[in-house]
C-alpha cells in the first residue's frame, strides 16, 4: 500500500518522488512546481520513508 503524498507546503502542487542519488539508490521528494522547486534535500531509502518525512513538513522547515 502506497502513502500518499501530500501537497507542497509552501506553494501547495503536487509534490512527486525523485531521485536524489542513482548511486545509492536513494530518493527524495520535490515540488512539481518549476517556480517553487524545493526538495527535501536529503535522501531516503525506501519511497516511504521519503514520504513519512515529507508529509511531516511544516511551512518553517
Ligand atoms: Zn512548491
């Protein structure tokens, strides 16, 4: 079962999972919106790690 991941916290589209390290197979999630364009600038493991830590976001992070 997939978790769902919520919307950015600063613009509020879609966010998606991306790769952040081919390497090490790690991933991260960033904002769909090309203006907006953050990430969480770390990367996870498993998609959902990367998602429980992106879901947990607040605006201030
Ligand atoms: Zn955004």
């Amino acid at each position: 079962m997939k978790k769902k991941i919520k919307p950015c916290p600063f613009c509020g589209s879609n966010a998606e999972i991306i790769c952040f390290n081919s390497e090490y197979g790690t991933v991260t999630i960033g904002c769909t919106n090309e203006k907006c364009d953050i990430t969480m600038g770390k990367g996870f493991f498993s998609d959902e790690e990367a998602i429980t830590h992106w879901n947990r976001r607040k605006r201030n992070m």
